[in-house]
C-alpha cells in the first residue's frame, strides 16, 4: 500500500487568502483564512487592488503558520496546489506565483486548480460522495448546476443569464444598509422577518429555460426600499425575509428541473459560499428527500472560500498524475464546461 | 551566491551574482506576463549556474507597475522562506542612481514612467536621496532637472525629450541591486507610491 499524499493548497481568488495542508486519505491537518473584510468594508464590495495588495502581504506568513502547526516542513508536502482561477487575476497570480516559487525551491509538482473545481470537489473531502453526483455551485460570483462526471469532467446545466445568488445577497444588503458580509447578514435578519409580508418575483421559475436570473429580484427589492421613506428594523427584517424566500425558491425550482433532466444521479450536493445559508440548505435537503436523494453540504467552514478545497482537488488531481508545468497561467475565466453552451445573457460570464 | 530578481518595470530580470560579479541572468523586456515567465526564468539560471546553494534574494519592490512588483515580491518571499535565506528589497530609483553614479557626479534625476501621463521621480546626489519618491507630470519632472542641473535616467526620460539623459540601461540591473541591497537595504513592503484604484469588483467565471 502507498503512503497517502500530502498536499498544501493555497488560494487567492477574490477576498480570502488562505492555505491549508490536506492528506489523501481526507485527514485535513491544518487550515487558516484570512480575511481582508475591514479593507474593503468602506468600499461596499471588494476592490481588486486593495485584495490584491493584502494577499502579497498575507500568503507567505500564512503557509509558514500552517506548516508550523501541523509540525511539518515544506519538504514533508508531496505537492503544491494552487488557485490558477476564475477570479480576480492580481491575487490569483499572487497565489499561483508563489506556488511555482515554492515548487520551486522545494522540489516539488505544482497543480494548478480551478477555483470552481475546489469547490465542486468539496464535499467528498468530509463525505464520502461517489461520482456522478447534480452539483449546485452557488457563490457570490457563481451561480450554475453542474453534473459532476468526475475529477475534471463537467456537464454544466444551468448557469446565472445575470447576477450571481451571492451578489444578489450582497446588493440587497447594501441596499438595506446591514454592510458586509451580505449574505450572513440577510441570513441573520431574515430570521426575525416575515417572509410573506412582501411579494417577490422568482425569475425564471417554472419556465423550461434550465437557467437563474436574479438581476429582476434585486430590482424588485430596490424599488420596494425606495417606497420607505425609512426603514425600521422590522422592516428590514421583512425584506430580508422575503428576499432570501425567493431566492431559496428559485434555487429549489432550478435544481428540480435539473434533477429531472439528468437522470441517474443518487447524490445532490451544494458547494459555495451561498451553501452555508440556512434556509438555503434546509430546502435543498427537503428537495433531495422528495426524490429520494442522498444531500450533501460541506461543513460551513468549507463552503466560503479556503485553502483545504484547493488541497483536496490537488489531492484528487495528484492521485490520478495531473500536474501542471512551471508555465501554467493564471485565468480570470475558466468555464468548468467549457463545452457548455453560452447562456441567453450571461455573455462572456458563464 | 545572491539571486537577483526584478519585475518592477517593463522587463523580467534574474540573475546570481558573487559579490558584484554577476554569473548568470537572464533579462527579457516585456509589457506584460510577467508572473508567467519569471519562475521559469529563475530556474534557467539555476540550471545554469548547475543549482547553486543561494545565500541572499534581492528583489526590487517598486515603484513600478503594481502587478509587477507584487510578482517579484511574492516569488522572492517564497523561495526566502523555502530556502530559509534572507531576502532584501531594494527601490527601482536607488538602483538607477547608483547606476548613474558610474558615468556622472551631477545630480540625478531617476524618472520612471508611472502611465497615465505621469512619472515616478527621485532625485539624488550622488547615491544620496534628496528628496522622497512622487507622482508627477513630465513638466513638472523637467522643472526639477533644470532647478537642479540634474541628469536623468529610468524608464521615464523618454517623456522628458529636452533634457540630458544618460546611456544608462533604464531597468534596475543586478549589479546594482546587490549594491543597494549593500547601500539602502529596504523591507518587502512595495513602494506603491500611489494609492490603490478604488472600484469593487467580484470575481466573474
């Protein structure tokens, strides 16, 4: 029997610099994130630059503290993996040069992962979920159905023809003036709000288009706040509410349709960053329980982004002999599918 | 031996050098790809050197193109903490002026571009800096050479057409760099000079 690969995975796509030591065999044995929430915090959203700037900063500090607490050396990794995108190309070049460098001077393969790739992978690092397996991805900057066929094989089913689920979270946060982040703290308020107090569109659903669309809902949801002169607490709890129901209802709408366009999957899975809210969850298990499907969601901790996704796809991707050459690019896009057809919209996003 | 590494500016340079001496390096101008070709470069001249045990990183942290010198620095950074070696940052206009030093004993004005129709300007006597590191437009840049009958040199003389340039290779050159990092060693904080553009922005697939 072989012994199992350790691998150190960094990533640096958008506003978390993070880098975590994963095994083959599963056992994640250390992991940090860190956030650059307060830099971008009055900004509204996050500026390029300014995450940019914090990565160089944060990532080699970062790896020296992972390795010293899990007691290993540099020497001891089998691998290197890294974020070579979609994603804010400055800090995914941070995150990728970096790991050449190391590779570099350790001696060591490089793998060069897609961002969208660690997360699909997530949730076989804490379950053991065979392949295939109807995958919902749903961050701030994705939104997409995908059928996992395997470790670099994708059927993409449904991507966003506007905004992201996350982005809509965010924008509606902004527009309710909770601040950053969105998403957790639409979650937070919704939870003393009425859901049924305010209707809202749900784009989309029930159409035979496969798609999401959130950009009409967020509209819906400026043009209600604009009809307050001020907003009680009450009030934003409602929105909130109201909002996060939509929301929850297209993703279910858009996964059913999914489901029974595919076939011959046994397990529904949710990655992503929008994958750590409640209700979010709560529906998609009752989904998955109606047509008698296995439901998967990585443990919070895993869905925002993080260094032990990327670890765990180079692990998967080591174990079948992927590595990449010193001269692998960064991409700010990289379609899972790229065969996928372009959506009606969506344009160069999807 | 001592690795040399600059992406500062429209080039990717890296060289060893013994003391001064510089034995192998590699100097590719280029506008943009940077991340993608300086880690291969690095490895031609280790090859070359047949894998030299590395004592010292020098890397030019700015200012300059600000993917630029985030490259360098974070591939500086890294193989310093692999190789558990130290690695010193030293400033695109101090090693241009130490540049300059060799050919003239007037005051030197170091002028990079920093697009957008302005430079990055410093002016020293001797290896001296007289003033600190700003943003200005090319008028500007030639007042401060004729109120100080300076030379110019760097990336930035090309828009000051009337004054007196030196034929001093306008990138940071590993000779110098091993000086500077000798003269006026700096941390790895970049020389940004100027503040990031605010516009936000999320991650598209």
């Amino acid at each position: 029997m072989t012994r199992d690969a350790l691998i150190l995975g960094i990533e640096s796509s958008c506003d978390e610099t993070a880098a975590a030591l994963v095994r083959s065999d599963k056992t994640i044995l250390a992991h940090k994130v860190a956030g650059q929430l307060a830099a971008h915090q009055p900004y509204g959203g996050v500026v390029p630059e300014i995450a940019a700037r914090a990565h160089v900063e944060a990532l080699t500090p970062l790896i020296a503290e992972v390795l010293a607490e899990a007691g290993l050396k540099l020497d001891d990794v089998d691998a290197i993996a890294a974020t070579a995108g979609p994603g804010l190309i400055g800090g995914v070049m941070i995150g990728l040069v970096t790991a050449k460098a190391l590779c570099l001077a350790a001696g060591k393969p490089l793998i060069a992962v897609n961002h969208l790739e660690g997360h699909a992978l997530s949730p076989r690092l804490t379950h053991d979920v065979p392949f295939p397996y109807l995958l919902l991805l749903v961050s701030g900057g994705h939104c997409q159905i995908l059928k996992v066929l395997g470790v670099g094989r994708y059927q993409r089913l449904a991507t966003t023809i506007d905004d992201a689920a996350g982005e809509a979270f965010d924008k509606v946060a902004k527009m309710l003036g909770l601040g950053m982040p969105g998403g957790p703290l639409v979650e937070a308020h919704a939870i003393h709000g009425n859901k049924a107090r305010f209707a809202l569109p749900r784009p989309l659903t029930g159409t035979k288009e496969p798609h999401f669309s959130f950009a009409g809902l967020k509209s819906a949801v400026a043009r209600l706040v604009a009809g307050f002169e001020t907003l009680s607490d009450q009030d934003k709890a409602d929105i909130a509410a109201s909002f996060q129901a939509a929301v929850v209802d297209c993703l279910v709408d858009r996964t059913a349709r999914a489901l029974a366009a595919c076939g011959d999957v046994t397990t529904l899975v949710v990655a992503g960053g929008v994958a750590a809210n409640g209700p979010v969850r709560e529906a998609l298990q009752q989904l998955a329980d109606r047509h008698n499907l296995t439901f998967v969601a990585p443990p919070l901790w895993l869905c925002g982004d993080n260094g032990a996704m990327i670890a765990w796809a180079g692990a998967e991707r080591f174990g079948l002999g992927m590595i990449d050459p010193m001269s692998v690019q960064a991409r700010p896009r990289w379609p899972l599918d790229p065969e996928a057809e372009s959506a009606r919209g969506a344009g160069v996003k999807a | 031996m001592i690795l040399t590494i600059d992406t500062a500016l429209d080039a990717c340079t890296v060289a060893l050098l013994k003391h001064e001496v510089v034995a192998q390096m590699v100097h590719e101008p280029m506008t943009r790809g940077h991340a993608d070709r300086l880690v291969p470069l690095i490895n031609t001249v280790l090859d070359l050197a047949h894998n030299p045990h590395i004592d010292t990183i020098v890397v030019s942290i700015g200012p300059g193109s600000f993917t630029g010198l985030r490259i360098g620095i974070a591939a500086a950074r890294a193989l310093g903490f692999a190789w558990n070696v130290p690695v010193i940052g030293v400033s695109t206009m101090a090693a241009l002026a130490l540049a300059a030093r060799e050919y003239n004993k007037k005051p030197v004005l170091v002028v990079h571009d920093a697009k957008r129709g302005h430079v990055y300007v410093q002016l020293f006597d001797g290896t001296d800096p007289l003033s600190g590191i700003t943003v200005e437009t090319p008028p500007l840049a030639a007042d401060m050479v004729t109120a100080h009958k300076a030379v110019v040199v760097g990336t930035g003389a090309a828009h000051l057409p009337e004054v007196h340039t030196l034929p001093v290779n306008p990138f940071p050159m590993p000779r110098f760099m091993v000086a500077c990092a000798a003269n006026h060693p700096l941390g790895l904080e970049p020389l940004y000079v100027r503040p990031p553009d605010a516009k936000t922005q999320m991650p598209k697939h």
